[in-house]
C-alpha cells in the first residue's frame, strides 16, 4: 500500500495533472503527468482511478486499483520518475488483467511517457 504522502488526494491536484495535458495510454490503462520536477528527489505523487464504468462491483474495482498500486510502488524501486503527479485510469479491459500484465503495462506507459515528452 502507497503511504499517504506518496498519493494525490485533492480534487484540485487531479484537475492539476489533467490540465497539463500529457497523456500516453495503452489497452489497459490510460497514464496522465503533471509537472516536470526541478529536483529528482522531490516527491512523485500518484492517483488511481477506477470507475463504475469498468465494474459496478467495488470489490473489483478495489481488486484492479490495488494491482496498480503494487505494480506502480515496484516500479517506483527501481527507477527514478521526473514527473510531480501521475494518474492512472482503468479502462474496461483491466479487468482481465493478472497482475504480471499490470506490471507490463506500467513499464510500457512509463516508457511511453519518457518518450514522448522529454
């Protein structure tokens, strides 16, 4: 479980981190960045977002976002991220997802965002 001060919690940091526009998404999950950081070692906060769209059950929207978070906290151990805020969205596919493709698909949006907007 992400500890608090690693989690975006305020409607205004989520309307933040859309405002900024930088979006890379793939079959599973769509990926929104805030700001770049002047300092690598500032905090990089996350939010996960599931909607009742995906399922209307909450024990499977939990299910998908706790995923998320583990496969976002294990990628947060091994690489450093330049971004202040990142949100991620489910899409109605996740729900097929195990965790091993969550993973995959982290990596592969991380990827994409360093990508795109260096």
């Amino acid at each position: 479980m992400l500890k608090k001060k690693f989690r975006l919690q305020t409607n205004s940091s989520f309307k933040a981190t859309y405002f900024q526009n930088r979006v890379v998404s793939d079959e599973f999950f769509v990926l929104y960045a805030g700001k770049n950081k002047e300092n690598i070692d500032d905090i990089t906060r996350a939010g996960f977002v599931v909607s009742k769209k995906v399922d209307k059950r909450a024990t499977v929207r939990n299910k998908i976002k706790r995923r998320l978070r583990e496969a976002y906290s294990f990628y947060m151990k091994q690489n450093k991220i330049k971004y202040m805020s990142l949100i991620f969205i489910a899409k109605e596919k996740a729900k097929e997802t195990d965790y091993h493709d969550t993973l995959k698909s982290v990596n592969k949006l991380m990827e994409k965002l360093a990508n795109k907007f260096i």
